[in-house]
C-alpha cells in the first residue's frame, strides 16, 4: 500500500483505465464542453493527441471571462518517415478540413496537425487511419515512433533498415483494441475478452514514461543518434548489413532549476544480430518497464534508471533476460548531423530532392506555396515522401525522367530555398513552442528564423557565413528539438528570455554546455560576434565551431555535462 500511495498520479490513471479507454467516449460524447475530462487528457496521449488551447489569446479570453479557446493537436505516427504521394494528398485534406490549414512536420519524422476542436477528433483521426497512417501511440507512456535515417545514397540499405525500424515499430504498438472501439467504431469486447486483455510486453500500466528508438546509419547521424531511449548503429561491411550496435539511455528532456534532470547521450553497450533486434528491443523495453521510476515522472527515462542502477546491472538484467549477452560493439564513425538537400542520385539510378521545410511548418506564404507545391508533387509522384529526422522533406524515387516535372513545381511554388540558404539556417531547428504547446516559456519556431537573419549577419562580418554551424531552439527545456546537440542551443526560460549552450560536436557526439543563463536577443547577438572573431582568427583547418569551442576551454561543465557513462563514447 505505501509503494502505491508513492506512485505518480498517471500510474493511477493508467491502471484505471481499462487498458486505455477511461471515459474517453463519454468525454467526446460530451457536448456542453470542448474539453476532456481530466483522466482522460493524459490517455489521449496513447491515441496520439493532446488537449490544448490557443496561448495567444489566453490571457485575453481570461480578462473576457471567457474559458481558454481549448483545441487538440493530433500526431500520425509515420515509422522511418516513410509517406506514399497518397497519404501525403490525404494528410493535406486533412489538415485543412479539420485542422489550422498547416501541416507539420516533427523532428521524429512524424505529422502533426494542429487547432483541431473536440468533434473533429473522431472524423480526423479515422480519416489518418483510413490512409494507411495511424495516431496510435504517437504519444504517451509507449514506444514513440520509430526513427531511420532517410539515406538518399544507397537505396537497398534503407530499404532494409526501414523495413527493421518498421518491424520494431509493430512489434511495440500496444495490444489494446481501445483505439478501434473508440475511434473507428470496432466492436465491444465481451465480457469474458474484457477480463482476458493482456499487454504482453507493456503489462497494463504500460512504460513509466515515453520511450524512443532510432536507427542510424554511419557516417550520417541525421536521427540524431544519441538523444533516444534505445538506438540501433548500422553496421556495414562490403556494402552489407552485418548488424547494429545497440546505444540505450539517451534523451533531452530537463527541468530549469532541478538537477536531477539532465540531458544524456546514449551509451554504446553492444553489437546485435538483425535477427535478434526485435528480442534485444523487447527486452531493454521490458527492463525500462520493470526498473523505470513510476514515482516521479521527471526521473522515469531509461536514462535515469540506466545511471542509477549501473551499467553492470543493465548487462546482467540483459543476459538474465535473453539467455545470452550482447558482442562486443563495432567501429563506426559518425561525421555529421542534419540532412542533405538539393538533388542526390542513389546506387539504383533514382534521384532524390530534400526540400527544406523551415521547421517542419508546411503552409501556404507569401514567398512559398509550400502546401499547393507539395499537392502538386504528391499529384505526380511515382516515389516516395520521406520525413527527415530535421524537419524537412524527401522527394524519394524520382526516376530521370520525372525530374524535370518536379523541377518546375518546385521553383514555380519558392521550394527550391535549398539553393539559397546559409549552412546555418539549412541546420536551424525549433521547436513548435508557442501558441500551442502548452509547456512553453519563450518563443520557438516563431522566433528562430529572424534570429538566424540576425546572426548570418554576423557570420558574414566575420567570413563564417558558409561554415555549417548547428543552432538550435526550444521554447522550453524538455528540448523537443533536441538543442543539447547543437554548436548553439538556446532553450527558453521566460519572455524573451533564453539559456544559451554552447560546444556540441557538429556529429552529435557530444552534448554542448550551458554558457550564458536567461540572456535576451542582444546579449546573445553580442556573445556570438565576440566568439565568432576569436573563431575566425583562431580555428584550426576544417575544424567546427563546437570543437573549436570546446578546444579552447571556454566551456565550463554545467548541469548539462555527460554521465560517466558518457565518457565512453567513441570518438
Ligand atoms: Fe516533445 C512534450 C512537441 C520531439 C522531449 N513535445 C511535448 C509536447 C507534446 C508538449 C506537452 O507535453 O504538452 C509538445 C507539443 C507541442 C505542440 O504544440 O505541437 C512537443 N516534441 C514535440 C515536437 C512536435 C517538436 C517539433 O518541433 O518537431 C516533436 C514531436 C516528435 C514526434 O513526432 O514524436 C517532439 N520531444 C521531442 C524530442 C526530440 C526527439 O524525440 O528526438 C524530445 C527530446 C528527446 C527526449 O525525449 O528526451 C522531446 N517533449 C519532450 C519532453 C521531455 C521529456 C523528458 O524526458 O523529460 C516533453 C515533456 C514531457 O514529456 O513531459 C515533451
Ligand atoms: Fe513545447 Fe518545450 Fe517541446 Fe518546445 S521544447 S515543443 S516548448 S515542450
């Protein structure tokens, strides 16, 4: 009794549930309000939505008396980032039917939709469902979409560690019919199936927390490797897939001010098979279930039950579990993060396009249709979408004669900016932050594109503007877009207000430090001019920002160092 009264608040929830459903019918049945009930805010999140409201006018509606103007934002699930011209058509209609008219792309290559009200949730999400894509744990205490590296270079390679990532994602999506009764109209359980339901590898409180998996495929670490709960690093010898080595325990998420919280890059603890990858994910998931703190769910990550019980520990719960250990983790060398935009051909003779998409928010503006164009391509498109890792967009499989087409909309539509941009805006990312995310403390993706204006600027005063520099912006410090990763990070703190990292590796392998606490636009513009000199006249050949930064000591260790468990990353 005294270990359940510690339990956080969601684990009670969760249990009460019914593997799921709570009141979830009653609350959309529910006419009189644009709300959910409480309990069932948090279980919205296993079938892919969050409650929210529109910020921007909240204070307003307040002094008007008036409730907040409540809205939900819907994730598709989108495993490697794989979307065919059809579900991308569909995902348009969609957004505009039901939703603000925008669609966006997420830093886990996943869709979201945004300002959709209460009685458009049921209509939305089985019309997703209806395209092939699904909401189903797109968030919650679940595994979370499954990340894979677009690699527009060798096609038979991605195709096979898509088709992995895609099996793990299946294999981990939870059991419950919940998601058919409730929004697709599936058939009740009868009373004997109600008292048989079982979630085999969750158990009926499912994880202590969200969980995440990547796969990346060395020199590229577009999935940004290192920031997920479980992570698979291809390895490939004479062009062919050997196996992965297995990274567990990283991940972003921080609170200001508790030091318990930190941000943690994954550690490498081993070399797997492809055919025991679905055993290996099963079990380090069933270990995160069984030893994930459910008492407080700020310190419930794999990253935090990895560095209290030890790396020992984990091997051990490992070959407890399995029967056997995992080998001995192979060489492999990371060289960058980001994508690659422009035209690339792969080995089967196909051409790709990665368009940028300035963070991930697909809509109509002055200087770009992006939406319209993108109808257009999906109209003609005999390949592929894929979302990247960062936001933006490959049009996959473009066989030579296809090209010029897709050319034409492109350039007719203003989404050829890939050809114009500084290094450092192609690599800028935000998070969604305000209006709608509800833990939002300072500007994102609102913000970040002038800001970036501001410091080309200043790498143009100093001959730097063609030096790729990673910069990265959250509206809060759960870091969403992953800012603990980038040469320049800057989480919000207040109104205006940000904390500014400095010194991550260019190839995610070190998490940069925390430089300046709560400073405004000019104070971080002038930093940046002074750090910009001393880097221009005293960087060494080649070397990044982030090196140069870290050679030089200037970055003292914060909150935000790595773990011991850290010091073993391969270089
Ligand atoms: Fe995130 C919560 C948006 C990737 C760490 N994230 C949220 C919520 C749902 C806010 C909330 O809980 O009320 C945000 C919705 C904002 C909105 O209005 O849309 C939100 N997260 C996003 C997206 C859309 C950011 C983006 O601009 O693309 C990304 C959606 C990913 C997806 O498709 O599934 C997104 N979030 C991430 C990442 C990056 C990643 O996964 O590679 C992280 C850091 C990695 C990690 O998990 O450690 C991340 N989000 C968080 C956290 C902190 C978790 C933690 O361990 O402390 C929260 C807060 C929470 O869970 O309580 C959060
Ligand atoms: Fe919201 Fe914070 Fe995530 Fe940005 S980092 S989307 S502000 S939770």
């Amino acid at each position: 009794m005294a270990e359940t009264a510690k339990l956080s608040p969601v684990e009670g929830i969760k249990a009460r549930s019914n593997f799921l459903r709570g009141t979830l019918l009653e609350s959309l049945a529910d006419s009189a309000t644009g709300t959910l009930a409480e309990d069932d805010t948090q279980l919205s999140k296993f079938h892919g939505f969050y409650q929210q409201d529109d910020r921007d006018v909240r204070d307003e509606r307040r002094r008007q008396m008036l409730e907040p103007d409540h809205q939900f934002m819907i994730r598709a699930r989108v495993p490697g980032g794989i979307c065919t011209p059809k579900q991308w058509l569909a995902m348009d209609a969609i957004a505009a039917k039901h939703a603000n008219g925008t669609i966006r792309l997420t830093t886990r290559q996943a869709f979201q939709l945004h300002g959709v009200i209460k009685r458009g949730l049921k209509p939305t999400i089985r019309a997703i469902y209806d395209s092939l894509l699904d909401t189903i744990a797109a968030c919650g205490d679940v595994n979370r979409n499954v990340m894979s590296s677009v690699l527009p270079e060798q096609s038979a390679l991605h195709q096979q560690i898509f088709q992995h990532a895609a099996a793990v994602s299946r294999h981990l999506l939870p059991n419950t019919r919940a998601y058919h009764e409730i929004w697709l109209d599936g058939e009740k359980l009868t009373a004997e199936e109600t008292a048989n339901q079982h979630e085999p590898i969750y158990g009926p409180t499912y994880l202590p927390r969200k969980f995440k998996i990547s796969f990346a495929v060395p020199p590229r670490n577009d999935v940004d490797l290192f920031a997920h709960d479980l992570s698979f690093i291809a390895i490939i010898e004479n062009g062919e897939l050997q196996g992965y080595n297995v990274a567990v325990g990283g991940g972003m998420g921080v609170t200001h001010g508790d030091p318990k919280t930190y941000p943690r890059l994954a550690t490498v603890v081993g070399f797997c098979l492809p055919e025991q990858l679905l055993q290996v994910t099963e079990t380090i998931v069933k270990i995160q279930r069984d030893f994930g703190d459910r008492t407080d769910r700020k310190h419930a990550r794999l990253k935090y039950t990895l560095d209290d019980q030890g790396e020992d520990w984990f091997h051990e719960q490992l070959v407890h579990r399995m029967g056997y250990s995992l080998s001995l983790a192979r060489e492999y060398e990371f060289t960058h993060t980001g994508d690659r935009l422009g035209w690339q051909q792969t080995d089967n003779g196909l051409w790709h396009l990665g368009l940028f998409i300035e963070n991930g928010r697909v809509q109509d503006l002055p200087d770009r249709k992006q939406l319209t164009g993108l109808r257009a391509i999906a109209e003609i498109l005999k390949g592929e979408f894929r979302l990247t890792p960062n936001q933006n967009l490959l049009i996959a499989n473009v066989a030579e004669e296809d090209r010029a087409a897709i050319d034409q909309i492109v350039v007719s539509h203003g989404l050829d900016s890939w050809n114009r941009l500084s290094p450092m805006r192609e690599h800028a990312l935000a998070c969604v932050g305000f209006p709608t995310c509800g833990l939002a403390m300072a500007e994102s993706e609102r913000y970040l594109p002038e800001l970036v204006g501001k410091i080309e600027q200043l790498l143009t005063r100093h001959d730097l503007l063609q030096q790729a520099i990673t910069i990265r912006m959250t509206g809060c410090p759960n870091g969403c877009a992953r800012p603990y990763l980038s040469e320049i990070g800057l989480v919000g703190k207040g109104p205006g207000l940000y904390n500014l990292h400095l010194g991550a590796a260019f190839n995610g392998t070190r998490l940069n430090s925390l430089f300046r606490e709560s400073v405004q636009e000019a104070e971080i513009l002038q930093v940046l001019d002074q750090l910009f000199a001393d880097y221009a006249a005293g960087r060494n050949e080649d070397e990044y920002f982030g090196d140069f930064l870290y050679r030089q000591g200037l970055l003292s260790n914060s909150s935000h160092s790595t773990t011991p468990f850290n010091e073993q990353i391969p270089a």
